[in-house]
C-alpha cells in the first residue's frame, strides 16, 4: 500500500475496532455479522489491509454506521467541505482507475457520493446491495457500459442512469480513452436490519 492508503487504511481500522468495542462484541462476533472471515476483522483493525468496497460495506453495516462514517472522524451538525483530493479511495483498478468516496451522509438513509475513473478495458463489478438502494450517475468524460439487472446500458459525457443498486450490477470502460463519472447511492436502513448482506458500490 502507499502512504494515503496506509492512512486510510489505519483510520479504517481505528474505527472498526472502537465501533466493536463500543458495542461489546468480540471479533468472532462482528466476523459472524459482517459475514467475513475474523482473519479479515483483525486484519483491518490492525490496518494491515487495504479491504475491499464490499467488505467495508459489510463491516459498516453490521456495525450499523454506514460507510462514510468508517472513512472520517465523527463531525459535529454543520457543513462539512471536502477539498479536491482528499476524498477515500476505495477502489483502485489494475490500470490507474479509481473510485474515490468524496462525501456522505450519516444513517439510518445513508447518501454517498463518488468520484468514478475508469482507464480503457476497466471494468468494477459489484455485488447486490441491501434492498432498496438505488444508485444515480453521470458521465462526466468518455464513455462507460452499466450492466444491471441482465441489460446494459451504455452512456457518453453528459447521460445520465438511475437504477437499483440491489441487483449486481457493473461499470465497463469499453472506449480506448479514460472515462469518468459521478456516482450518487442511496441506501436506505442502514444498520436497521443487522447481519444484512451487502456488496461494494
């Protein structure tokens, strides 16, 4: 891992094991909610992994927090600004793509906004989230295939695609140039229904 993801990854960490800790539970427990190994638990309170989107989802909905809340300290009632940069990069293609969380909300109706890059032949693929999320994108450059729900859809610089986000469902860069989009995901109930499965975004 480089630097900013070991930071990450050590914040990650940090707020995993107080959100445990908090509750009483033991690793086996979270392991056991979150459906992933107590090997994995451990590895991301030692900071010691780069975890996936999807098990980061997993954790932070059996700890009922949401996702944002893993990657940033708690913040009082006002506005919060996040400068170019400093977002959570939380998935990193094998040729330099990147899907950085910039913003979100707190539970129980989770919002998170994303800074999508894919290179050319990139492809994300994600598991169903919990039911009901939906999820909203705009191409901002390039140009990117959506497959949800067995139809794919493909969209250039300014389209626009509202979905659910509860089928599986991916993002493809078929083009020979760099695409990017703006993601929005609404998650409904987080941390109201614990141990429910979910995917990465």
């Amino acid at each position: 891992m480089d630097a900013d993801a070991e930071t990450l990854a050590r914040v990650i960490g940090a707020r995993v094991k107080q959100e445990r800790n908090s509750r009483g539970w033991t690793l086996d427990q979270l392991a056991e909610r979150a459906q992933v190994s107590r090997r994995m638990v451990v590895n991301v309170e030692q900071g010691s992994v780069n975890p996936s989107v999807g098990t980061l989802l997993r954790l932070s909905d059996a700890l009922g927090v949401g996702l944002p809340a893993l990657v940033e300290r708690p913040a009082p009632r006002a506005a919060k600004v996040v400068r170019v940069g400093d977002g959570a990069a939380l998935w990193t293609g094998t040729q330099g793509g990147r899907g950085v969380l910039v913003a979100g909300t707190e539970p129980p109706n989770v919002v998170e906004l994303w800074d999508w890059t894919l290179a050319p032949g990139e492809r994300h693929a994600s598991e169903a989230h919990s039911p009901g999320t939906r999820e909203l994108l705009q191409v901002i450059e390039g140009s990117i295939t959506v497959e949800s729900d067995g139809v794919a859809h493909t969209l250039g610089p300014g389209d626009a695609l509202t979905f659910f986000g509860d089928d599986d469902h991916s993002y493809v860069n078929l083009g020979d140039a760099p695409a990017r989009f703006t993601l929005c995901v609404y998650e409904p109930g987080v941390g109201q229904a614990p141990g429910a499965e979910r995917g990465d975004a």
